[in-house]
C-alpha cells in the first residue's frame, strides 16, 4: 500500500494525466525502454500516432495512477499490472487489439550498434570497402582494435576484405563498440517488445502475447488425434463422437479400396444395347460383363 504524503503539484499532473489516460484506453501495454533507440522509440511514436500514446513515467508515479484509477473504476486485476512494471519503462495505451500492436512492433525491427562491455547475440562483420575515414590515427583503431586488413586509397581508408570482428557470445568491449560505431556497423536487431499487458480487466503475459500460433496449431490437432485414437480403442460407443466414428470409418474404407483395386483402377459394367418395338414390349436379356468389383455385391 502506498502511503499517502504531499506530492509536489507536477507529479500530481502526471498522476491525474496517466489516470485520464486509463479511463480513455482499455488496453495498457508495459514496454522496457532501458535497451530501445531513442530515435526508435520516437519513430515508432509517429507509426502509432492517433492510435495508441506512449508515456514515460516514475514508476512511482505510474503505481499511484493504478492505484486510483482502480479506486474510481472497480476494474479487475490492476494489481497484477502494477506488479508487472519494471523499472525504466513506457506505458502504451490504446484501442487496438494488442496481438495487432504486437505485430506492428515486429515488423518495425532496426538495427543498432553492439553494445559495449556485452555478449554480442550474432556474429559481427564489417565490410569490404570505403569506410569514409580519413587517414590518421583511426587507421590504428581499425588495425590494433579491430583487426582489419586496411589500405589508403583517395585518402580514405578502405577494408580490403570482408572480415567478422566477433562470432556470437564474444564479449565486445568498450574501444571495440566506439569503432564499430565510428565504422557505421549496426549488426544487433533491436524491436519494442511488450513486457505485459492488461485489456479491460484481463491480463495478458508476454508468453502468451508472443505465442507462435501455427507451432500451436499443429500440438493442438497432434494431441486431438492422439487422444481419438485412444478413444477408439476404448470398448464402449460415445454419441458425442458419432461424426469422429464416421470419419474414421470412411477413411479405413477408401485404405481398403486403394489398396484393393489400386489407384487409378476403375470398376465399369458394360451393358447391350437391346432395342425395343415401342408397340410390343420385348423382354429384355442383359449380359453384364462385371469387374473385380461385382465379386464385393
């Protein structure tokens, strides 16, 4: 429980801002900022401008607004949303689906610089060509800290040869970051990604926000058929399970044709022509000439 003591007049702004904001969104999105691209952040503001607002807050001060906006509203389950707000973080609001503003933050991926004194997740590589840098003292940064096969030419220096500094896990050190930087290398995929989320009452973890929806698919109708298929074994009749009995049926039955007649073998009858005096009925003898398949009825 939050206790209550004076609060400056800007925080209590803030506070009544972020409650506004509850009251006119019914989907809140917890985004962590601590690793995002401020030019990212502010570009993705733009992409989401009139559909959802970002806000940046203490978190002290976003605990209080929950807290009242749960007072006036009643609304379930906003002490789990509180519970879920890391430290350095944006509260998204919007009245979009979220699984479509997750989507949105997925397609809008960019690339950042590694960052220094951190496991690099990929291998890092600096390419072939004109770096753009003059000749001087950088030209022994690219050579003593990076390793790079360099020359002069048109008094730039050039990368003779494609050339990987890092494979994945190395540690990329301080001096290491400022020249890959200096080089323009942006090898690391940085995206916004939701932390957690709260529609109108209902709680929504990130397992589940990101959850590959055809990998689950695929379990869902894996485990479907391998539970049909322990009741069919089972020695009684459930009417619920009537159209499962008669598509099983049928399935076994066209495996038994198939393997029967063959693919692609046709059972025919041939018939006589026999003509008929339309004045005196003639009775009519036929001669069947009968496939395999009259042997079956």
């Amino acid at each position: 429980m939050i206790k209550n003591k004076h609060i400056p007049q800007w925080k209590m702004e803030e506070i009544n801002h972020l409650v506004d904001l509850f009251k006119k969104y019914k989907n809140i999105a917890v985004i962590e900022v601590a690793h995002i691209n401020d030019m990212q952040f502010q570009t993705m503001r733009k992409i989401l401008r009139g559909k959802a607002v970002f806000r940046m807050s203490k978190k002290s001060l976003q605990l209080r607004a929950i807290e009242q906006y749960k007072n006036d509203s009643k609304k379930k389950n906003l002490d789990e949303l509180a519970k879920h707000i890391p430290g350095q973080s944006s509260l998204v609001f919007t009245n979009i689906d979220l699984f479509e503003l997750k989507k949105i933050f997925l397609e809008n991926v960019w690339m950042v610089p590694a960052k220094p004194n951190e496991f690099t997740p990929v291998d890092i590589w600096v390419p072939a060509g004109d770096t753009g840098l003059p000749t001087g003292q950088v030209i022994s940064e690219l050579n003593m800290t990076l390793r790079l096969p360099t020359r002069i030419m048109n008094d730039t220096i050039h990368i003779r040869e494609d050339t990987r500094t890092h494979k994945t896990g190395d540690l990329v050190t301080v001096k290491q970051a400022a020249v890959l930087k200096k080089l323009g290398i942006t090898p690391i995929e940085s995206l916004i990604k939701i932390f957690f989320a709260w529609s109108d009452g209902e709680i929504i973890p990130e397992e589940f926000l990101y959850i590959d929806v055809e990998q689950f698919k695929q379990d869902f109708f894996r485990a479907y058929r391998e539970t049909l298929g322990i009741l069919f074994k089972m020695p009684f009749f459930s009417e619920d399970m009537t159209n499962e009995y008669i598509r099983k049926a049928v399935s076994e039955a066209n495996i038994i044709n198939a393997n029967i007649f063959g693919e692609g073998i046709k059972v025919s009858v041939e018939k006589e022509e026999v003509e008929v005096d339309e004045k005196e009925p003639v009775e009519e003898e036929e001669e069947e000439s009968v496939g395999i398949g009259g042997l079956f009825g």
